[in-house]
C-alpha cells in the first residue's frame, strides 16, 4: 500500500516533460506561422509588382521589375558600389539613432518625473516634433557641411521625439496600484523605479524605438538628397537623375531592407524583454 501511495504520489518525470512539451511545440509552430504569413506577403507583393511592371506599365524608365532591380543590386555589389553607398549610410543611420536614444530616453524620465520639467520643455518638444525636418537639412548641412555629421543631425532631429514622447508616455502610464503596493512593502523610489516603473514604460520605449527606426532611414535620405558625396540617397538621387530606376528601386530596397530587419531586431528584444506582452 505504501508503496503504492509513494509511486502515484511522486510525479512521473517523463509525464512532466511531455506536458511541457506541448507548449514548447505550440510556440514553435506558431513562430513557423508568423513567419510564413511575412515571407508570403512578401512574395506575393513582390508577383504583384513583377506583374504590374511586366504588362501594366511595361516601360523601364517609370517601373522597374524585382528582377531588374535585383539584377541591378548585383551588379553593383559585384564592383563594391553597393558596399559602400550602404556602408557611409548606415554609419550615418547608426551614430544618429544612438545619439537620439542616449538624449531622447533621459529626457523622456525627466519629463514624466517632474511637473516643472514638463512645463518648461512640453512646449520645445511639441513645436520641434511638429517641424517639418526637410526644411532644416539645409541649414543643418550650411552648419556642418557635406559630410556624415549634417545627415546625424538630421537623423537626431527625426528620431529623438519619438523616443521622448514615448518614453514620457510609458512611464506616466505606470500602473498606480502596483506603485502603491511596491510602496507598502517599504520600497523606495529606485526601488519603484526600476522594479515598476522601468518595467512598465520598456513596451512604450521600444516602440517608440521602432517608430524612430523608419524615422531616422527617411533622415539618412533627406540629409542626403540635399547634400553628400556617397550614400544611398547619394546613389537614389543620382539614379533619378539619368531616369535609371532598376538603380533607383535598388536603393530604395536595401533602405526598406533596412527598415525591416532593425524593426524586426527591436520586436525580438521586446520579445525577450517584455514577455509578458506576447503571452
């Protein structure tokens, strides 16, 4: 009898692992889901462009094909031009989004901790944010000149708004029971911070980091559609210029390109970061 009430006492390892397998196998079949939904659109916006640009509108110099145009990025990867046009962009794309997320994040807590604060910079923030950029390049491109720090400007000052707003946003969103109730156990406002707050504000910041994503590749093109001597807006806008557009679209995809594997990158630390959205 004991020994009968000992063996159905004690869980069965292998029954515990095949519950938990399951749940293992459902998260994978559906990450292979999402993943074949995106490749799929993909595919099929990129049929319905080759269909269109075949025997739609069958002229080159106003619709290139996805065949043309991959032909032509091989073409220029192949003779190294792609490599560098690509590389002076994203050295510009990346020095400018982390100066803006190293500015933007801690004037976003400074603006959600302290009322005087947000009087004194709301007023900046919203005028600024509602400036149109393209109108700035020039000047920032007389200030700084041609090279790669007029396009970080511009990059800066698309990308940093909204990162603080965001931020601003997701910290004032902070759930106010939770505060009290860390409160009560004797926390302090580090403690609040870091273990609420913070916690609380990540899938507002992280977005904010995607929408500076997309943002911040328009500036890396603005900046140097008015001024560069390399680049990929270098490259898209010498393209327009002799009506090359398997050149022009090549550029254009390796910016959407961009865009989708660093938003791509952000969801996935936000996936690991913030779990509990995704459950």
């Amino acid at each position: 009898m004991g020994n009968r009430l000992t063996e159905s006492a004690v869980p069965d390892a292998t029954a515990t692992k095949s519950r938990g397998t399951p749940t293992r196998l459902s998260a994978r079949s559906s990450a292979v889901q999402r993943h074949a939904l995106a490749f799929a659109s993909v595919f099929a916006g990129l049929t319905l462009w080759e269909l269109i640009g075949r025997f739609a509108i069958q002229n080159s110099l106003f619709l290139a094909t996805p065949i043309q145009v991959a032909v032509e990025l091989w073409r220029l990867a192949r003779v190294g031009v792609l490599q560098h046009h690509a590389w002076v962009s994203a050295q510009e794309f990346v020095i400018g989004f982390a100066i803006a997320v190293a500015v933007g994040i801690p004037i976003g807590l400074a603006v959600a901790a302290s009322k005087r604060t947000a009087i004194v910079m709301n007023p900046w923030i919203s005028g600024l944010y509602a400036t149109p950029v393209i109108a700035l390049a020039p000047l920032f491109i007389l200030w700084f000149g041609i090279g790669i720090w007029s396009k970080v400007a511009v990059v800066v000052a698309l990308v940093v708004f909204p990162v603080v707003i965001n931020t601003e946003a997701g910290l004032r969103n902070t759930d106010r029971q939770l505060v009290e109730a860390v409160r009560s156990f004797g926390a302090n406002k580090l403690q609040i911070f870091l273990k609420v707050s913070l916690p609380c504000a990540l899938p507002f910041i992280l977005a904010g980091l995607r929408l500076g994503v997309g943002r911040g590749l328009i500036g890396v093109v603005v900046g140097e559609l008015f001024g560069a001597r390399a680049g990929l807006g270098f490259m898209i806008t010498q393209a327009a210029e002799v009506f090359n557009m398997p050149r022009l679209f090549a550029g254009v995809v390796v910016l959407a390109a961009a865009g989708i594997v660093f938003t791509a990158a952000f969801q996935a630390l936000e996936r690991r970061l913030v779990p509990w959205n995704y459950e």
